[in-house]
C-alpha cells in the first residue's frame, strides 16, 4: 500500500500515523540568545491524506531541549554564600539543642547497676526478694495483678507457695490467689498516707520512664537537701523523683536484712534484687519468650532459604508461564 508522508525542514520525528488522522505535537525550538523572550514553541501539523503505518520525517537537524543545571558549581556566588550560611548554621543548631537536651536531663545522674538490660533475668535475688517485699513493700504497696502461681518454680516451690498463700487469707490458700492489697480501697490508701496514693508495683518498670534504673536511683538516691532548699514537713527529698520531694519514708539501708550464709545486704545490693524481682513480675514469662524467639530465629534458618529456592526456582516458573488457547481449523 502506498505511503504518503509530508516532509518538513524543521525537526525530524518517528511518528504512528492512523489513516486519515491530523495530530499535533510540539517541538522546543532552540532561540539564539537574542531571541529568548520569542516564542519558544511551535506547533507542527502532519496530515496524512491515505494509507496508514509510519511517517518518516528525516532531517539532519535534532531537538535540543534545555537540561536545568542544578549542580552547586553553576550557582550564583551570592547563593553559594547563602546556602553555605544556611547550611552551617542548621547544622550548629542541631548540635546544640543536642548537647543542651543531654546536658539539661536530671536522668544523667542516675545510678545504674550492673543490670543487664534485655538479657535473661538472674533469678538467684527472686529467692529472697519476695521476703523485701513483704517485709518493707507491701505494708503500703499493692501487687494486685501477680498471682502466686507466678512463683512456683521460680523463687519457691509448690508447697512454699501455698504456705505463703494460707498466711493471707482464712481459707486454705489456692496458688490461683493474687497478691492482696494492703488497703481495702484508694481513699483508705490515701488516708494512711498523707494523701499520697501509693502506686501499684505489678508493672511499675515498664510503667517509669528508664524502667530499672530510674526505680535502683529513687530506692538509693535519698540524701539530705542542699542549702536552698526547703521540703515540707511529712515528705522527703529525693533527687530522682518528680519534684524532689517524696512522701515515701527511705524503704532500704544498709543491712536491712541477711543473706542465707549470714552475710549482712547493703542497700545498694538490696536496691538491684528489688528491680530484677519487680522487673520479673512486670514480665513473669519474659525469659520464656526469649528462648522461644531464639528457638524460632533458628527454625527461621532453615525454612526461609527453602522458601526462597521454592519461590525462584518452581513458582516462578509456574508464575511465568503462558497458556494460548488456539481453536481448531
């Protein structure tokens, strides 16, 4: 079939022309520098009057299409100051609200123990840590969401745990009972201390912003207050609470109690016991998890390099294949 194209001397292009189509496209025409308020922009028009497949226009000419120079040796000397200026200066007011964030934080002068964050819980201390607790902490302090069944196996046996159970209640002692609360209500709570609602320690480490470390520096940091300060009658000051001012009497010092061997606690050894307990009761399986993602992290070893080959070398051939249906003659 006959072609009929129309030439041009402007630019060249490969176009697809339908039979009988007019089509209009633009070219960027590139102005001498005089001329580059003129219109840059002209239309071209391509009729083709019969049959149908490629208009070839050839000339020797080619667009040229501006490319923007966006590189930071092309700019402006002006600019070059300004954005350098801008630069140095976001950059030194990071850095300073940086160290001034970290200078300003009362959470700098905690006292951090050997407490190994995010490892298993050393559960030696839990053998004896209960008995601080029921000795200085639950005279104020509730537990109410840890049930005695959380220690079997754990700091005492089955038959401990029933006999610590029995000494709370009337009734024979079930180790489905929860820890009991000191106080029959809030308003009772209050009352017994100068309007002061002791919180519940269940959760009390993931509840505290810096978890262990901020309870091991408010059991050890009480300390007379500087000159200047004046705390009311009834409260006590204590650097790492909000405020500085506590209404809790210190609960620990130094030989509070005895280990088993006769070896009299500091405060400070006493303190660490007390974080792993209230740690391990805020998370009772927390060292059970740990070893069921170990166990999956090594499962995961093994599957996911055979789900890998299943997925390169058979589903993708499953994937990719194509079906024609061709009807018979």
């Amino acid at each position: 079939m006959e072609l009929k194209t129309m030439r041009f001397t402007h630019d060249g292009f490969i176009l697809e022309v339908p039979t009988g189509r007019i089509i209009w496209f633009y070219a960027l025409v590139s102005a001498p520098s005089a001329q580059r308020n003129a219109e840059k922009m002209a239309a071209l028009r391509v009729v083709v009057l019969s049959g149908s497949g490629r208009a070839l226009l050839n000339t020797s000419q080619s667009v040229k299409t501006p490319v923007a120079n966006m590189s930071f040796a092309s700019l402006p000397r002006s600019r070059k100051v300004a954005l350098s200026t801008l630069g140095v200066v976001t950059a030194g007011g990071a850095g300073l609200a940086l160290m001034l964030h970290q200078s300003v934080k009362a959470s700098d002068l905690e006292l951090h123990p050997l407490i190994t964050h995010g490892a298993t819980l050393d559960l030696c201390p839990l053998w004896t840590t209960p008995g601080v607790y029921k000795q200085v902490c639950s005279a104020c302090h509730s537990m109410e969401y840890l049930a005695f069944r959380n220690l079997v196996g754990v700091s005492h046996t089955e038959a401990e745990v029933k006999t610590i159970a029995e000494e709370m209640f009337t009734r024979p002692g079930k180790l489905s009972d929860y820890f009991p609360k000191p106080y029959p209500n809030p308003e009772a709570a209050r009352a017994a201390n100068n309007g002061a609602l002791p919180p519940d320690l269940s959760y009390i480490i993931n509840a505290r912003h810096g978890g262990e470390d901020y309870v091991f520096s408010l059991l050890t940091g009480y300390c007379e207050p500087p000159a200047g300060v004046a705390v009311r009658e009834g409260l006590y000051y204590n650097p790492y609470f909000v405020g500085q001012a506590i209404g809790m009497a210190p609960p620990i010092y130094n030989e509070v109690l005895e280990f088993e061997d006769g070896t009299p606690a500091s405060m400070s050894q006493v303190a660490k016991d007390v974080c792993t307990f209230l740690k391990w009761a805020g998370e009772p399986a927390h060292d059970q998890r740990k070893r069921m993602g170990l166990k999956l992290l090594m499962g995961a070893g093994i599957v996911v390099p055979l789900l890998y080959y299943m997925k390169r070398h058979r589903w993708s051939v499953l994937k990719s294949r194509k079906i024609a249906y061709r009807p018979p003659k």
